[in-house]
C-alpha cells in the first residue's frame, strides 16, 4: 500500500506539524458537526405536508383541506337581533379570536349549497318515483322549484359534480372568506346570524368548528326589529302574528341543527342570562370554545374602535358601542298587542319550550352582577358621551336582509 | 496551559496510536461531510413556500393561489347549440387536457359574484347620488333590485369583504371543482356555455385562462333550441323572434368579453368552419392552446365511454357521440318564418357582423374536408349502429337552465 506508507512519512514528518493538521482536522470535525445540527434543526422545522411527495396541485390542496379542517372556527349565529353583535364584540375583545363585522357572503353559499342538497333528497325520491318528477319538466309553463331542482342536480350528478366536489369548493371559499376577514387570528370566527341554519352541513365540512347559538326572548325580538325597521326574509314591519311564526320557525330550525352537531359544539346562549349574569356566561362560553379567560371580555367596550371594529351598517353597532347593560332587556313591556299575546304560545310554541314566562307580562329574567348595574350607572351619568359615540356608529344604510330572498325564492331563509 | 500540554503529551505518545486517531478523524469527517451533502440536498428539495416563515395558514393560502394562477385553465363558452360540447369532446381527445361535462355550479357562482359587482357600480354611483340609491330602502314595498343590491354591497364594504376577498374566495370555489372534476389532467378545462360571459373577469382571477367562445348560425342555433325543446333563460319555444333578440344580446355579451380579454386569450371558433375543415380549425385552436397537435383529436368519437365521457343529461351527448359530421348544419334551412326572416338584421343584427349571409335562405358556409364527407359516408352505411349508440347516450332528463332564472332575477343570463 504506497499510499499508506506515504501517510505515514507525512504523519512522522515533524511533531508540531502534527500538532497544527491534528488541530485543524478537529475544527473542521466540529464546524461540519455544526452545520450537521443547523440543517437537521432547520429540517424539523418544516411542516410535514412539504415533505410529502405529492402532485403539487393535489398536494397544495391537501394541505389547504387539512388546515380548514383543522383550524378552529366559531360560528356565531341565531335570529336577528338576539345578541349576535355584542357576542362577537365581546369573543372579539379576546387576543386569540377575531369575528368581525358580518361577511353576508357565507350565508349566501351555504343557501345556494342547501338549495342543491333540497334536490339531492328530491333526486332520491325521484329515482322511485321519476315520472312524478319529471311530468311537468318539458312544458314552459312555470314548473314546480322543486321539479327543476330534481333536473337541476340530476345533471349535477350527471355532469360528474359530486356532494363531496360542492363540499369542498364551499370549504374553500368560506376558508377564504374567514382567512382573509379575520387575518392573523389564531381562532377562526364568523358572525352571520343565519350561519347556524347549516350548522350540521358547515360541521360536517370544518370538523372543527364549534356554534354558539344566541337565543332571546321573541317578543324582545320582533319589537326590536319592528321599531327598528330591520327588514328581514319574512318578517313584516306591520304585523307581530305573523313575525312570531317566522321567529318561531327560525329558532326551531337552528335548534334542531344545534341538536345535531351536540352539545360539544354547538352551545345555546341566552341573551338575557349573557347581559345579566356577564361573568358566569362568558367564562362558561370561553370554557366551551377551549378558550382562556381574560378580563376584557368583561369590558369589549372599551377596545371598539380598536381591537374591534363595527360595521356602520349593522343595526347593532351603536348598541354594542355601551358596556354590557339591561337598556335592551325590557324594552317591549306594553307594546304586544293584546290578541297576539293570548295566542303566544301557538304563534311561538319555541318561546315556552325555551322556558320563557310567556304568562306574565312583565317576565323577570334574573337577577344582575354589580358589574352591570355599575355599567348601568357610568352610562346614567355620562349620557351624552354614549349618544355621542352612539351616533357616531349609527347606521349609514338600511339593515335590508332581502337581499337574500333574490336568490331563494324556493326555500327562505326562514 | 496544561490542557495544551497534556494534549501534547499524548499526541507524541506512539506512532502507530497516532495513525489510527488520525485515520478515525478523517473517517468521522468524511461522514459528516457526506451527512452535510445529503440533508443539504433533501433541504433544496423542498418548495421554497414550504421555507417561507409565514403564518402557516396564510402560506397554505398563498400556494393555492400561486397554483390557480400558475396552472392552465381552458373554458369553452357560447350560446347553448352551438358546438360547445362537440369543441369540449374534441379537446378532451387530447391526452394532456380534460373539460369534461359541464359542471353548471361554476356559471352559478359568478353570476352570483356578478350580481355584487354590479351593486359595486351602484355603490360608486351612490357616493354621488345616495339619496336617489337609498330612497325607498326602508320601506317594505318591492324595492327595485339595484337597490337593494347597493345597499347590500354597502354593507359588504363596510362589513370588512373587499373586491379582493371575493376574487380570491371565488377562484378557490372555481378552482376546486375544476381540479376535482378533471383530476390528473395537465391542462385544467371548464364547459360551461356562460361561463364567456365572465372572461373578463376570469382571466382577472387566473391568469393562465384561456377561452374559446363557439360561433354558430343564429337561425340554426334557434331551430335547434326550439325542435329539441331546450329551456334556456329567456329563450321562448314558442317565438322566433324573441329568440333572435335573446341571441343577439347573448352574442353581443360574449363577443365583447372575448374583445376585452384580447387576441392572445380569447379565440372565436366557427361551428360551421369546425365541422367542414375540422383539421385546419383544430389545428389552430390547438396551436391558439399552446398543445401539440395529435391525430386522435380528429377522431374524438373513439374515446367516447373511454376517456371522453358524456353527460346523460345534456343534449348533444347524443349527437357528440357520432364522428364530426354536417347533419346539424343546414337542417334549419326552410324552418324560420319569413316575417322574421325579413327583419332577421334588426332582430339579430350580430349575425350579419359576425359575417353570416343573412340575405340568402341558403347559405353557404364552406367546402367540407375529404375526412369529414368520408365521416358522412360512413354514418350511412351504419346507420343502425350510430342511431343505437345515440339512442344510449339520448338525455334522461330535460334539459332545463331556468335553473339560474331563480338566484338571477336581477340580472338574467342573456
């Protein structure tokens, strides 16, 4: 072996000679030793999804399926003027949530969505009894919704559209829609009264996703919304018998989907309790949303404008812009017509089994923390600052929710 | 420094003891170095987005993006009737690409998506005028749908939903069937007749699209319609001369998005030219497409069942089954009344621009390539066979868009 024997001349050659080769082998062991760790260092830190080896498109869109999956996402819904705002105000004021002004878009796709799962039951009914269903389908005449939805998703499916391709191009945008609303929240959050109608579908595509269900006495409701003019599918500004039948068949239907997703992820939330008892309320939300406590949920007022910002076309704005108080609660004593307050319990059977006192006419609701009867004294004595800033948040366009009965005429909102 | 000296010490020890330590660093460097190598090159493996330091959720996003805006996307429109299934059926006969049958939930998410640009025109204008935009918005009478529409997308602007979140909210939707509908297809493509309608803003939001707006005889296109009983949003199975004008307006639509998007993004095809010189014409759409030209696109017919598969549903599977051929070309001929026929430019005067004679009751539109008078041939001589297959693929089910009339009020189809 020359090649040994050279080495070994060389390595016999002179001792500090040795002394200085042996000590540079040694740094550029440890340098190298280094870089090693760096590297591996840097490769831990690289999500898994990366290092998958995928088609890039199927991969990018795992990926972007996984995260919505993952990600936590509060649903805050209920009827109209139950409380939605000042709960979203109040998550809003917590570091780890952002809700939000209402995106009205989501609720748009979901009926659009509903609309075509309405036909998939009717395509399953059709496939027994198809003439029925296809009778009228040639003649021009105004067919049955019904009849032109079952047409309608026979060639969806035809067409090689499948429930799961909707469903994931409906998770993709309401994940786009939340991403980009509520940018840099590690607690994804959407407020849009209407939401909780799909809350079984929208938990069957975000398997993390958890409802909160704002529930409020009808008649503090339907007065609210009739002198507040809020023009909702449904709901007519003239008439309280017919307002307490759309209440009721609204709060039926978001019960029942509530019922369905359980009570791990969809939690009912009484509006009167949530500004009567704050403390006790919220600390049971924050613990059902896993969520820590942190004392400015007590006080969302005070980061409006700030943390929280409120759209000048909700109703609410300038009502949420107060700390929590009682303002809201009885405002209605007295102005339910007498005939529709005998029928109550037929008109809205929902308002007893959610054990409201519909017997008397001025129902206590409970009893209030010192917390709110302060807050009620600071608003007392600093009257015009509130009507000030109130006015500054009053709305700028009408609360017209019509809107969304131009694309539903065959299944309202309510 | 006795650490120096004891190092010394034993440095000098023995020779041959010297000869393996030294032997046994170089083998851990070389180790190393080699470990260094390989986790080096795993590291420029990875996705440079996977390296980014973003928000995890935020890049997921981004990679979506970047892929819908990267990849490819061909979308095929024109008036209903007019080839845009036999387009759809020739391009799939090219390995890299996959339309497939119309997937019907892409035109109905940007109509609806349109409807809100809209009430963004509306909104601009109401900076100006917003006592005319708001007038009769809180009363519950029908309020006129421009209305509602501003006052809805002021609630969308002031609710934190910019142009921005939609467009992106949208390209996801859109993105998501189209990548699910054509799995493992090179080249992404959408058939939806309407979707031209919306080039323009298609393009906004992939900037890899490419469209191919069909061009066909208005009058065969309206006999066609009206013998094989197709319900399109107001076309009337009944009136020639309606019909004309919903064309017209359809054509005037597409053609001034194809305008918009440009030369290099948008090509007219001719039904007419397609089906009498298909090799030239597919020739230059393929060439328009940037894809190599293969001999089975001529021959689409063979992969019908195998790669091409047809909707049941939609009305030319049954005649897209056939090799192209010149049967639809001039059957209208002698059907079209001649009070309309005489007005047939004041109805239609898109037909004339589009360089139709629209003065002879036959006219002529070009000389038919020697393959496709073979393809005729040989229709006759198996008549039998070709009546059965379409006799297979005939519709099951109507063929009905007024499916769109119902989220469109405000703003139909044509």
């Amino acid at each position: 072996m020359p090649w040994y024997f050279m080495c070994r001349r060389i390595l016999f050659n002179i001792p500090h000679r040795t002394i200085r080769s042996r000590c540079f082998f040694i740094t550029i062991l440890l340098v190298t030793i280094i870089i090693v760790i760096l590297l591996a260092y840097r490769l831990s830190n690289i999500p898994q999804e990366c290092l998958l080896e995928h088609n890039s498109f199927r991969k990018q869109n795992d990926i972007n399926h996984n995260s919505s999956l993952e990600r936590p996402v509060i649903f805050i819904g209920g009827m109209p003027r139950s409380g939605t705002t000042l709960m979203r105000a109040i998550l809003d004021s917590h570091p780890l949530v952002r809700c939000g002004e209402e995106t009205r878009v989501i609720p748009r796709l979901l009926n659009m969505r509903a609309a075509w799962e309405k036909s998939t039951l009717e395509w399953n009914r059709c496939n027994y009894y198809p003439i029925v269903c296809f009778a009228s389908s040639d003649d021009m005449s105004n067919s049955i919704n019904r009849n032109i939805f079952t047409i309608y998703f026979t060639r969806l499916m035809a067409g090689g559209i499948s429930k799961a391709m909707i469903d994931s191009a409906v998770r993709a945008f309401v994940y786009e829609i939340l991403l980009h609303h509520n940018q840099y929240a590690d607690v994804l959050c959407d407020k849009d009264p209407f939401v909780l109608k799909y809350a079984a579908y929208i938990s069957s595509i975000f398997s993390n996703a958890k409802f909160l269900l704002l529930i409020r006495d009808a008649r503090a409701v339907i007065h609210s919304v009739m002198t507040r003019k809020v023009t909702i599918t449904g709901f007519n500004l003239l008439d309280y018998r017919q307002n307490f039948k759309v209440w009721n068949k609204g709060m039926e239907t978001m019960m029942d989907q509530c019922t369905q997703v359980g009570k791990d992820k969809c939690l009912p939330v009484y509006y009167e309790q949530l500004v009567l008892q704050p403390k006790n309320v919220i600390e049971n939300i924050l613990k059902f949303l896993n969520l820590t406590w942190v004392d400015s949920v007590l006080h969302h007022e005070e980061l409006i404008g700030k943390k929280i910002s409120l759209s000048k076309t909700e109703h609410s704005s300038d009502q949420v812009i107060k700390p929590i108080n009682l303002d809201a609660l009885t405002r209605w004593i007295g102005h339910i017509p007498s005939d529709v307050k005998s029928e109550i319990d037929t008109l809205a059977p929902m308002l007893k089994r959610l054990g409201y006192d519909t017997q008397s006419d001025v129902p206590t609701y409970g009893t209030p923390d010192q917390l709110v009867l302060d807050n009620m004294n600071k608003l007392k004595e600093n009257a015009e600052f509130w009507d000030s800033k109130a006015k500054f948040y009053a709305r700028r366009a009408p609360n017209d929710t019509r809107i969304f009965q131009n694309d539903t005429k065959h299944q309202p909102i309510l």
